[in-house]
C-alpha cells in the first residue's frame, strides 16, 4: 500500500526513523515508460518471447528468459534505529545454448530493445565459450508449459495489510515482554517479500508465478541486577512461503511464556565445565535440521558432488553419485529423506521451477541408502548410468532456481524432510529416555570445504537418569558427514516434527536461496565433544 510522510507523522513515525517508499519501477511498453504492471499481463509475455526470437535468430537451439519484479518491505524496531524499510527490483536474465555452450546475458531494464540485446548478448557469450573442448547438452524432457499461472497461496498478503497495523504489533511485543520482571526484547523484525516471475522457453513454455516469502526475529534478553543472564531468539519465526500470517497465525505471546520460562528454569540448572569425552545426544528438531542441511542436504547437490561448485562453496562426500544410487549406505536404517518443492508454506515451494519444470517430491535417502540427489534439467542426464541400473526415467527434479532474474539458474536446496519415528515421543521424552549423556538446543553447525568435517555448538545439557541435571558451559561438538547419521539411533514421533526456514548460497558471484526443513527431534550415540578454549 502507498504511503506518503503526511501518513507516517500521523503514524507517529518520525523521518529519521523511516525509508520513504521508492517511486514505483518503470517499464516501456508501446513507447511510453510506465510502473511495472502485473507478471500477467499480456504485454509482459510480448517481451519475454522478444528475447527467445533475438536468441533464436542468433543462433541459439536453445534458449529461455526469465523476468523478475521483487519488492520487499522490513520492519524493525526502534532499539536498533528502526522503521518501515521498502525497496523494488526488477531484472530479466536470458539463457542461451550454442553448439554445447551456455551463455548468459542479464540487466535491471525491462524494454523491448533490451531484451532483443539481451538475448542476442546470451547468443555471443555462448559461442566465446564454445571456443573450448567440444561438448554436448542434453536437456531431460520437460513437457512445456503453455500459458501456465500460479499465485502462492497466503492466508494475509503482507502488502495488503496497514503497515502502521504491523508496527503496532511490534510495539505491543515490546509491552508484553516487558511485562516479566527481569525480560525485554532485545530486537524484533519483520521481513516480507514478494516475487512476480514470468519464464518463456524455445520449446514453448510461457508461465507466470507469484512467490510470498516472510520471516522474522523475536530476541529476548534476561538480566538480573544489570548483568545480562541470557538471550534467546523465538525460531517459530524463521523464514517460510507465508504472508503475515507468520505472526498471527501463531500463537506468538504462547511461544513467548515457553521460551521466557525456559530461560528462567536454565537459570536455574547449576553451570558445569566441559568434560571432553564421547557422549550420546539428544538433539532438539532445530539443531536437526541444521545437521540435516549443511550434511546431506548440500552433499546430494549433484553439481557439488561432482566438483562443480569447487572453486565457488565448496564440493561433497558423496563423490560417485552415479555409483552410489542405490547402494551407498549414508546413514542408519532408520533415516529417510525426502524432497519437494510443494509443501504448503515451504520456503522454496513453486509451481514450476527456473526451468519450468513441475517439480515432484522424490527421496533422497531411502532406509539410510542414497537414493538420488538433486538435479535440473542438465544435470539429470549426468546420471544416467546410475538411473538405468535403478530402472528410473531420467528427468529433473525441478531443482533450478536463482534469486532472480539477474542471475543464472542453478542448482539450489529444495525443502527437505527426515520421516519421523513410529514412535509418540518428543525431545522431552528422548531426553527422559537416556540414562547418561548430552543434550542439545539450537545448535549453530559449520563445515569444511568439502562437506566433510564438521563442528557445532549451542545450548548444552547434561542428562542423568532422564533428566536435565546441568548446563555444560561452552561445549563443542566435532563430527565428520559421513559417519554422522550412521550414528542416528532414535526419532521423535510425527507430532514432534519442526519446520525451519534456511538460507543457502552457492555459486560466484554467491546466490543466496531459501528453503524449508521438516525434522523430529533425534538422539545420536557417541558423538565427541570438546571444550574450544582448552590450550593444549
């Protein structure tokens, strides 16, 4: 909704403490320059098949095109210079494929001309890179897509509600935290963004999406006497395919109470030194999925597996992926993982993919088994050998993605899941399950460059006869990906399944994605702990 300062100083929000809106972006159409109209507009469709034709002209036999209008707006609080931040982009990107080359061409400047230049640029730097070995593409099938449309479904489009509503909320936060003796908010946020996306191939696919992604941070301080005790942020809020809804389509103030109590029963735990041993661990379903992500969620990116990716974020473990469909054990008989770009409220869930490609869920790890990984249109045809043995079809998951226009397609994390256990239990009833060992929440997870050595740490407790007796001051946890899930032995049953959102960048210049991760709680035996700041 357009504001102007008249509205803002009504608001009560002051100019030092508020971004004005940007005057919309324009585009040329018939002539004239005007605000970017809606992705479905017809005369959108008209420049993105503008630049198929420069490409085909060119001399492409293949060639896609992608336009993107993002627009975002950020609230934030007044104890960290808060307030009402907005901001607009726009960008088409054209791709084209020459005698086994790609080339890439991209700008902000949606006009007729431009994207004529752009897909002819796509054409010339294709052929610059056919100057080397040659080579050829195969592209999986992909029925195309004719005049497809899909709207991400929202129950409160973020930009259709009162921004003042918004900030009223996040002072009423303030008020609530401050209510408990001894607790404030340290900071809260709110970040929604929308994305208008058209996609037209060579092939014949013209399809348009619009994508709602928000998220936002909730910290909470506790202190006593003037010394701060802890601080703690609410990670019901991570990021999610959901409008506002984010906030109240939850209980929020419930989620506070739990947290704050939390905070104050930790308080209460004596603080014990690391004792540097093997221990098993009760991971809550946050730290799981962290585990999860940075582990097999990157090494089952086939573009990582095969070197790829090695000047740019790194490579994997999982270093024969054709080899090792079907037959690489990665984990305990009891780990399932699966993929999808479909899961309502997932961060990376789409209608179709950068592509254009339908993406179907598929798995990844079957019964503690690599089962596949995750592909475009290109890469599935890598795998070939692998998928004939198997007796699958080669075809793409639907894994394409990029930030936006400006930016190439590749491959990027779709939403991930772990199959929970048969089991009706959760991390409290883990915990009440193990007779000696460590607990852990929120664990912070960081790897090598090759997916392979692993560290973590977070919030530590000691566990005695199914209780949490104390808390382990400064405990790190060292792993290695492929053992780590060999050790799983228990997980929390399907009511104790957490969604969390995760970013993930890739790539050089680096794209930064989003997407889900669906995870029980889970307890793994003997892992190693150390204390970081011991001196040798």
């Amino acid at each position: 909704m357009p504001l102007s300062r008249r509205d803002l100083l009504k608001a009560g929000l002051s100019a030092a403490t508020f971004i004005v809106v940007p005057e919309p972006l324009l585009a040329r159409f018939g002539g004239r320059w005007e605000p970017a109209p809606p992705i479905e507009d017809p005369r959108v469709k008209e420049l993105a098949l503008r630049a198929i034709e420069a490409a085909r002209t060119a001399g492409a036999t293949y060639a896609d095109v992608r336009l993107t209008h993002d627009r975002g707006r950020m609230f934030s609080t007044p104890r960290v210079a808060g307030g009402i931040f907005d901001q607009e982009r726009m960008a088409v990107g054209a791709r084209a494929l020459v005698d086994g080359y790609w080339g890439f061409a991209s700008g902000p400047v949606w006009d007729p001309d431009e994207m004529a230049r752009l897909g002819r640029e796509a054409v010339h730097q294709a052929r610059v890179n056919a100057a080397g070995p040659e080579r050829a593409v195969e592209l999986a099938p992909a029925p195309p897509v004719r005049d497809g449309r899909w709207v991400m479904p929202v129950e409160i489009d973020p930009f259709e509600v009162s921004p003042f509503e918004i900030v009223d909320f996040i002072r009423s936060m303030y008020t609530f935290v401050g209510r408990t003796p001894g607790f404030g908010m340290y900071q809260m946020t709110y970040d929604a963004t929308v994305q208008e996306k058209a996609f037209a191939s060579s092939e014949g696919s013209y399809i348009t999406q619009r994508v709602y992604r928000s998220r936002g941070d909730l910290v909470i301080d506790l202190s006593r006497d003037g010394a701060l005790l802890d601080r703690r942020a609410l990670d019901t809020l991570t990021v999610a395919g959901v409008g506002w809804e984010l906030f109240q389509g939850q209980p929020i103030r419930e989620q506070i109470r739990r947290l704050m109590e939390e905070m104050q029963e930790d308080q209460k735990l004596p603080l014990k030194p690391v004792d540097v041993g093997r221990y098993d661990v009760v991971c809550d379903a946050l730290t799981v999925s962290r585990l999860l992500d940075r582990t097999l969620g990157e090494a089952t990116q086939l573009d990582r597996a095969l070197g790829y990716e090695a000047n740019a974020s790194g490579t994997s473990f999982l270093s024969d992926p054709a080899g090792m469909i079907g037959r690489y054990q990665v984990g305990a008989s009891a780990l399932t993982v699966t993929a999808n770009r479909s899961d309502p409220s997932g961060a990376a869930t789409v209608r179709w993919d950068d592509e254009g490609v339908a993406p179907e869920p598929f798995t990844l790890v079957r019964d503690g088994v690599v089962e596949d990984f995750q592909t475009t249109r290109e890469s599935a045809t890598w795998l070939v050998g692998g998928y004939t043995k198997a007796g699958r079809a080669v075809r793409s998951h639907g894994c394409a993605a990029a930030p936006s226009a400006i930016s190439a397609p590749m491959t990027h994390t779709p939403n991930l899941a772990i199959a929970p256990g048969r089991e009706a239990t959760d991390f409290d009833g883990l915990v009440a399950s193990l007779e000696d060992g460590l607990a852990v929440k929120g664990m912070k997870v960081d790897l090598d460059y090759q997916g392979l050595n692993g560290a973590g740490s977070g919030r530590v407790y000691e566990v005695k006869k199914g209780k949490r007796v104390a808390r382990i001051g400064g405990a790190g946890f060292l792993f290695r990906a492929p053992e780590l899930w060999k050790g799983l032995v228990a997980l929390g049953g399907p009511d104790s399944v957490r969604r969390y959102g995760s970013i993930a960048s890739k790539g050089e210049p680096p794209q930064a994605t989003y997407h889900s991760v669906a995870v029980p709680p889970a307890v793994f035996k003997q892992m190693t702990v150390i204390d970081p700041k011991r001196k040798a």
